[in-house]
C-alpha cells in the first residue's frame, strides 16, 4: 500500500534543494574551468538533479545517460549489477563526473566506477544528492554531496519507492519502509 502524499515527511524542502544544487554547481564549476567533462546521469533517479545541476553551471560539458539494474521493486539492492542503458560518449582523455541520486551500499557506483574507469577516462568523479555513508557496503567516495542522510527511506526529487513518488519536488521520508 502506499502512502497518501500528505503522509510523508519532509526532509529537504524545494527551496533547501535549489540552495544545495546551486552551491554544487559552482564548486564543479570551479573544480572542471575549461577541461574537457561528460556528466553522466544514473537514470532513473538522478534524472531531476541531474537536469537541474547542469542548467545550473556556467561550463558547457558534454551529457550523457546510463541506467543500472541492482533494484526491483523494493528497496534492497540486489548482488549484481548490469547495465541496461550504456553510455553512448566517448569517455577517453575526458573527465567524467557521474551524477547519481543516492548513494547507499556503494555497489552500483563501485560496479560504475569500475566499468567507466575502463574507459580511459583522465578522471572520475561523483556528484550525489544523498550521500547515505552508513549504509556502505562498498568504499566509495562521493566528491559533491548535496545531503548526508544517515538513516531512512526516502521518495521524491527522482528517488522512489516501487517507481512511485519520483516526481515530487522535495525529499520525504516515507514512514514504516526501510532504512
């Protein structure tokens, strides 16, 4: 069953995300100057940070899109992870910044980083909304983090639960699911 909107509970209202999205934007701005980037969203959930922290920034990087299968319907992420849409750029002599929703056990980024790394990438950085370090599983670094949550399931601003909630425009926790 899910639960009505006016049920969940906010933890990171529009304005707190614009003010965050904004701040990143800058120090990647700084960070990149006139190098050559790709920034590749994780879709689907980083699809709104994604599309905001770019149009955001003041550099003009390259754009691209991959997707992974670890989740299914619930929110324990499963052992392996795949691909289901690969990037289409060329990642070589470029630095690439991959920009992702969460980042909880680490395994799809730990399985991204590696595959991208293959690729002949000058360096690899990542961009997360939510940095949840205390679910780890994997170590993996998240170089621009927009929040650190240590604990609860949260929808919204492109994170779901079940592909439902992605669409509202702030973080909710959303009670009795998860950690």
């Amino acid at each position: 069953m899910f639960s009505p909107v006016e049920h969940l509970r906010i933890v990171y209202d529009e304005n707190m995300i614009r003010t965050r999205v904004r701040e990143l934007a800058k120090e990647i701005d700084s960070l990149y100057g006139d190098e050559p980037l790709v920034i590749v969203c994780v879709l689907k959930g980083a699809f709104l940070f994604f599309s905001d922290l770019v149009r955001a920034l003041t550099i003009s990087p390259e754009l691209d899109f991959v997707r992974l299968a670890s989740y299914g319907e619930g929110m324990k992420s499963g052992g392996t992870v795949s691909f289901t849409k690969d990037i289409e750029l060329s990642l070589e002599g470029k630095h690439v910044l991959i920009v992702e929703d969460i980042i909880d056990s680490g395994r799809s980024m730990d399985f991204l980083l590696r595959q991208l790394s293959a690729r002949g990438a000058k360096s690899l950085k990542i961009a997360a909304l939510i940095d949840k370090k205390e679910r780890r599983e994997v170590p993996v670094h998240a170089d621009f983090v927009g929040f650190a949550l240590p604990a609860g399931f949260i929808v919204g601003y492109g994170l779901d639960y079940a592909e439902r909630y992605r669409a509202l425009p702030a973080v909710y926790c959303l009670p009795g699911v998860g950690k």
